[in-house]
C-alpha cells in the first residue's frame, strides 16, 4: 500500500474545508435574500404578492398621522385628523373632497385633513395613475400643491385633462417633467397604494375621521361632517 503524502492530504483537507465553508456562506446568503430585505421600502417582487383583503369596514385601523404626509390643511395640533383616500378620475371622489375641503378650509386649523392616494389602477400610463403622480410631483416641487387644487375641481377628469394641466404647471427647469418621469417615486406611491388595498382600503372615496371609516359606500359630505363636529366637541 502506497504511503501518503502528509502535504498533499492536508491541502485536500483544506480544500475540502473551503469548499464546505464556501456552501454554507451561500446557503445562508440565499436564505437572508428569500427571507429579508433591507429597511425602506419592500422589493417589488414582495409588493406584489400584496392582495386586497375583505376586511369588515368598521374594524379597519385608521393610517398613522406622518410628518411626510400630504398635508392640505391644519397641522399636528389640529382637534380631528381627517385621512381622505382618492382618486382624482373620480367623480363622486373629487366632489366629495372639494365639500370637505371647503368645510376644513373654514374651522381655523381645527381640522387635520391630509390626502392619500388611492387610483383605481396603479398601471403606467392609466389616467387614475398618472393623475395621482401629476399631483405628488406638483405638491413635492412646488408649495402651494397647486395641482391637487386644480384637479379636484374636476367632474371629469381624464387623459386629456392631466395633459393640459401638465403643460400648464410645468416649470421652465423641466423638474415637473423629470420627477414625473422617476421611476423610484412611481414605484413609492404604487407601494403605498396597494399597501392600503391590502389592509381593505379599497375603493376611493375612503374617508376616515378620527378612528372612524366611512368606506365610498356612506361617504358623504353631511356624514363626515357629523363624525367631525362630534370630535370637535370634546
């Protein structure tokens, strides 16, 4: 029998031991990437398997008042927080927010009233979409949000309309059309979209007034107006 070589049979066994210590650094490298992602906002391929849910209207949470909200009126201090999720195509939506607007615009900063979007469609090129991201560069590049003002005054809003209102709130510097061309905050307001779709917000208008929700099947002006005065009493 021939003898071993002590210097060859160590370097296989450091070979072999690389090779094992290699496999399991992949290994656990491909389960962190299947099981985690980084802090920010969740990988596309995760957001996807987001599905609305049937949650009963009166057991919804309402959304967490954040600094980077899209304000319309009032401030942290303000008595009721009012959250409003629309979408600018539509019109029982856009009628609905004009009156409540109207109303908060005239309570002295007691009303919180801040704006989420919800589109009917998160598809590029959807009239409900692009409405949604005219509105968010407007209200990012420019202080008064004039577009939002703008397109809730509309009964009928659609392609043609966002067209127009493009041209005429594009700023000589080309930021509205480069914004409305990003493809990260495209990807940020359709995220935060279906996030509320998957906590079972799913139709605009969805309203809440405090901790109630007034789905767009009670949404009304005379309603949330109520719910509001109640809050206010106290």
């Amino acid at each position: 029998m021939p003898k071993i070589n002590r210097q060859v049979l160590a370097l296989c066994l450091l070979a072999l031991a690389s090779v094992a210590l290699l496999s399991a650094i992949g290994w656990r490298w491909y389960r962190n990437k299947q099981d985690y992602f980084q802090s920010g906002a969740p990988p596309q391929e995760i957001m996807d398997r987001i599905e609305p849910k049937k949650v009963p209207y009166d057991q919804i949470k309402p959304p967490a008042f954040l600094q980077t909200d899209a304000l319309v009126f009032g401030s942290i201090s303000s008595t009721v927080g009012i959250a409003f999720y629309g979408d600018y195509t539509n019109n029982q939506s856009n009628s609905l927010a004009y009156a409540l607007e109207s109303w908060s615009r005239k309570m002295g900063g007691r009303i919180r009233f801040v704006w989420h979007y919800l589109p009917a469609s998160t598809d590029d090129n959807s009239p409900s979409f692009e409405a949604a991201m005219l509105s968010e560069c407007s209200r990012l590049i420019d202080s008064s949000w004039k577009a939002h003002g703008l397109m809730v005054k509309f009964s009928n809003l659609g392609q043609k309309e966002i067209n127009f209102l493009s041209d005429q709130l594009a700023d000589k510097d080309g930021m509205l059309y480069g914004c409305l061309q990003d493809k990260s905050l495209r990807s940020y307001v359709r995220q935060k979209v279906q996030v509320a779709r998957g906590d079972g917000i799913d139709n605009a208008p969805f309203v809440f007034v405090g901790t109630q929700a007034f789905p767009a099947q009670t949404a009304s002006t005379t309603s949330i107006i109520r719910s509001a005065q109640a809050y206010l009493k106290y």
